[in-house]
C-alpha cells in the first residue's frame, strides 16, 4: 500500500467526529475521546456519563468548563455554523423534552420555551409546565438544525388527553390530538411559524409522539 493511502487512512480513523449543524447524540461511552467539535475547530462538546456533566473544551488549551443543567445521556446537540453558539435538546424525562441555546463565550443559556412562548403565544397550550384547559401528555421541544449563523429550526411535537373545559362536564370536550409545530427562530428572539399539523388521535394509535 502507497505511504500516502497508509497516512490518509490514519487520519481517517483518527479524526474527531465531524462538526454537524443537525442536532446528533454525543457519541458512547462518551468521554473527551468523542467529542462534538465546533465548525472551526476551537471546542469541543463532551459528555461525562458518570456525573451526567456536559463539557464545553478550549481545543487548543485543554481547558474545559461545565455546561450546566443538563441530562447529558438523553441530550442532542448542535453547533451553529459560525460556532458562537450550540443548541442542546435536553430529554429530562419520557414525556418532555426541553431546548436551550448556549453562548459560547460566556456558557449564558437562554430557554427556547421561553422564547417561543414570548414569540409564538399560541404554542402555550402545548407545553406540560404551562396551565391550560387541556391534559398535555407528552411535549418535546426540539432543536432540529441550524439554518445559518442567525436562524435554526424549532419542532414542538407531542399529544394532548381528551378533557373537559374547567373541569365542567356540560362543557365542550377538547379532543386527544396529536400537534407537530415547527418555527424558523432567531437567536435574537424572532419567531416564524413554518408549518402546524394538528389532528386527532386514533384509537389504534395511542402514541404519535414520533411526528
């Protein structure tokens, strides 16, 4: 074998894993040899399984902090192209899923939720830790890729219980649905609904959280 294909499969496999704008799992066993580098290369995102610790790494110093707050065995994430920022998809339990978008520079977390429900009022209903006239049973909240430096896509999916208005049992009856929102978001805070499917829930489906 040519002395050039031995160093470019070398490389190959010894290459860290490839910078991604799509959210993605850190890699098992996790730890600082899969990390999820930055699109230009200067940090790197691990996962500490036994503390449940997300890290963020200075490549070139070895420096790394914690990123808290975060069920890093569940968790997806993604770089923004110019690296400034990271998107984390925080599963913290089997019925919610909750998003947060992180600075780089400063680790300042802002919540999605917060920022969807300021930009999109409507979205409230569809949220578990919200109060509302319907039962929501499962509610995920989910960064799915960035779009550039500025924009990503936001997916809230779930389903709702069937319930009666305040509890009143002359009143209407809101139907079990299953609900699919996705939105063109800022990080400034902007909000546009790309697209909404909304529709009951079948009886032979008792599940749709898989939109």
């Amino acid at each position: 074998m040519r002395p050039f294909a031995i160093a470019l499969i070398s490389t190959l496999l010894i290459a860290p894993t490839a910078p991604s704008n799509t959210a993605t799992y850190l890699e098992k066993p996790f730890g600082k040899i899969h990390p999820l580098i930055s699109p230009n290369g200067k940090h790197a995102l691990w996962g500490d399984y036994d503390h449940s610790e997300l890290h963020l790494e200075d490549t070139a110093n070895q420096i790394d902090r914690t990123v808290n707050g975060i069920t890093v065995q569940t968790a997806t994430l993604a770089w923004s192209p110019d690296s400034s920022y990271f998107a984390v998809n925080d599963r913290v339990g089997s019925n919610l899923e909750e998003a947060y978008l992180f600075n780089t520079i400063t680790l300042h977390r802002t919540d999605l939720h917060d920022m969807l429900n300021s930009g999109s009022p409507q979205a409230n209903v569809y949220f578990t830790k919200l109060p509302h006239s319907r039962s929501v049973l499962h509610s995920y909240l989910h960064v799915i890729r960035w779009l550039d430096d500025q924009h990503f896509e936001l997916q809230l999916h779930g389903d709702t219980d069937g319930h009666f208005a305040n509890d009143n049992i002359n009143a209407h009856l809101y139907p079990a649905e299953c609900f699919d929102l996705h939105y063109r978001v800022s990080i400034g805070g902007g909000v546009q609904q790309i697209s909404q499917r909304v529709r009951p829930a079948s009886a032979t489906e008792p599940a749709c959280t898989g939109q």
